[in-house]
C-alpha cells in the first residue's frame, strides 16, 4: 500500500502515534509519505520507504494567520496524484480530517478515488470538539471519513456522546513500541542521577494545564517526605515556566529535575521507580504505557481510557483528579516495600505486553484493507449488445 499520513509532528500523543505507525508500517514494506508541516519528532532516521512532504503556507499581507489548511489539501492532492496513493489517514479531527475531506473531493473531481481514515486521539473530540465553533465541522467530518478509528473505548463513548454520529467506529488501542521501549542496564546513569540510592519518579507530558504537573510535585513532596527521591519532569510546553516557579516556591527544586524534551526518554524509564500520571484528561495514557513497557508501575488519575491501561492495584493505582493525599499513599505503599515494588513493575511489562506494535499493527492493516475494499472506484461495464 501506498499511505500518506497527516499529522501533528510534535511530541503530544498523536503525533507519536502516527509516526511510529508509520515507521511500522514501512517497515513492513508499504510506502508511507508524511504531509505535516515540520519533520515529526519521531522520524529521526533514515528510512527506505519512507517520505516526508513539507508543507509550505506562505504569509500574505490579508491574511492574520498564514491559510495551512489551504496549502495542506493542495499538498495532499500533489502527492496522492504524483506517487498514486492508495489512501489517507489523518490523526486528530481538527483540521486535518476536514482537510482531507476536501482534498478526497479535488481528487473525485481529477477521476482518483482515495478514501481517508481519521483517527481521534482525545482533546480534538472531548476538549476541542465539543466547543460549539468546531462542533459542526467535526461531527460532519466524522461522519464524512471512509473510516474512523480510536485509541480507546472510552474515547468511542466520549464521541458518541458529544455528537451525532450515524456510522461505525473501531476502536484500535494505542501501542508501544519494545524494540525501543524496555528495561535495559543504566545503573550507572541511575547512579549519576541520584548518587545515594534515592528512588527515581518520572513524568512526561507536553505540560499542559490538563496535565497538572503541580500535582506531581505535590504528590513527590510528600513521597519525599518519608523516601529519598528524585524527581525528574520531561517535556516542556505553555505550563511549564508556571510550574517551575511554582517548585522553586515550594521546595526550591532541590530533588526535582526539569529535563525539558528528551529524545531518547526511554532511557530515562529504564531507570525510573515510579510513573506519576495525575491528568485531568487522558484519552489512552500512552505515556503510561510507555512506563510500564520498561517495567515502571503508575499512579494516575482514574478519567478517560488511563484504567484500559493501568490496572488499579495490579501494575499500578489509581485516583480521582486532584486527589493528592491517596496518590501519595498508593506511591508510598509500593515505594517502602521493595517486594510489591518488584511485583508490580512485573505486572506492569505484563500489562504492556497485551499492547505490544506486533499485535496492534495487523489491526491497522486489516483495517486499511477493509476501508480500501469498501472504496474500490466504480469500473465501467461495457454493454455486450
């Protein structure tokens, strides 16, 4: 198959997804083209049957904000007609799945049929969507695609619910990667970390205000209270400066370690004791996930598609939001016994296991088979009088 992805190509959920299955599904021998407007962070190497297509919006004197939808359906059509697409699939609805519904009609109007699949990732649908100037468009988007997919059944329930939908949905889990993301032997990088056998938390996340991030600095300052810990907090984005204040405030950041955007984070979790996960929103957990595939147990929120993946008292527990004081005790109960520790991080690889790329892709290559089935083009039949 010949697929173009349309993304984000940044470091929040979607975009990760939609590059590593992109990666996946190259290296399984299909041709992937990436549309989006910047190299996505994930795409760091070279690969054989994969293409990035850069698109362009020039700034005009009319215009207040450059027209990116206009040139990203402009660049959709060049590259399905140039290197004959089979299909499209966009991750998050806004705007690329009304982007593609357009570029699918300029391609009807040259004689190419090439059906689009949107993927919903979370926010596009629970946060975004449901705002009432976007409404509209995404519902009739969602309901226009040739296929439509989540990553989580509490995501499905959360469109049904916000909109008027009369077609199907498949849900498709997220994944994680175990070429990439597993345990490996960093002692020594744990040891520069924290020298004197301090117990390692981690959070990532791209800080937003739905992330919470003060909530983990107020959930490790009372692990720290009774552990020796090390905080580290990886990623960056518009809460962080308020966030740090707020450390430097509280605690003056002795034990707490802003990292900023890592590339290579999974070296960071193979040395991490601990997952700290306390969303206000999560439409999978895909950062939990990653966690426990290098067999760090979570503690988290109880909202959206996070218990599909943290299974409460098993690989990890879970808490209402903002709930500080009972993600701090769950912390402690695994932090001060060394055996339950060891016994969760074994559940938690578990868990991840069942999410594992080898098991989650075949879904997504039945699905584009199924899609490009239903959308064959019509065929002239010639009259045999």
């Amino acid at each position: 198959m010949k697929i173009g992805i349309v993304c984000y190509p940044t470091y929040g959920g979607s975009g990760v997804l939609a590059t590593e299955l992109g990666i996946a599904m190259a290296d399984k021998g299909h041709e992937v083209h990436f549309i989006t407007y910047r190299t996505p962070v994930r795409l760091a190497a070279f690969h054989t049957n994969i293409f990035f297509h850069e698109v362009e919006g020039d700034g005009y004197a009319l215009f207040e904000y450059a027209p990116y939808d206009t040139a990203l359906a402009s660049k959709m059509v060049d590259i399905a007609t140039f290197f004959k697409l089979d299909l499209f699939h966009v991750h998050y609805a806004i705007p690329h799945a009304a982007v593609a519904f357009l570029a699918r009609n300029i391609l009807k109007s040259k004689g190419l049929h090439i059906p689009f699949i949107t993927t919903l990732h979370g926010t596009d649908i629970t946060l975004v969507g449901t705002n009432k100037s976007f409404l509209p468009v995404v519902e009739f988007t969602i309901n226009a695609s040739d296929g439509v997919t989540v990553v989580s059944e509490s995501l499905k329930r959360d469109t049904l619910s916000s909109f008027k939908i009369n077609r199907d949905i498949k849900v498709i889990h997220n994944f994680v990667d175990f070429k990439r993301f597993r345990k490996t032997n960093k002692d020594h990088f744990k040891k520069a970390i924290a020298p004197d056998g301090e117990k390692l938390i981690i959070h990532t996340s791209n800080f937003r205000k739905l992330k919470r991030v003060d909530d983990v600095i107020k959930v490790f300052q009372k692990i720290s209270d009774q552990v020796p810990s090390k905080l580290l907090l990886i990623g960056d984005g518009p809460d962080r400066q308020r966030v740090e204040e707020y450390c430097r405030e509280v605690c003056q950041c002795v034990d707490v370690r802003f990292l900023g955007r890592q590339d290579a984070v999974e070296e960071l979790l193979a040395v991490a004791d601990l997952f700290i996960m306390p969303s206000a929103s999560e439409s999978f957990g895909l950062a939990a996930l990653e966690a426990m595939a290098c067999e760090v147990p979570v503690i988290s929120s109880n909202v959206g598609g996070i218990p599909e993946v943290n299974i409460h008292g098993k690989t990890g527990f879970l808490s209402d939001v903002g709930d500080i004081d009972d993600m701090a005790k769950n912390a402690l109960s695994l932090l001060l016994d060394d055996q339950k520790l060891t016994e969760f991080k074994q559940n938690a690889l578990a868990q991840a296991q069942k999410f594992d790329l080898a098991n989650i892709l075949p879904a997504y290559e039945a699905y584009y088979q199924e899609v490009l089935e239903k959308n064959k083009p019509p065929t002239n039949v010639q009259s045999t009088n």
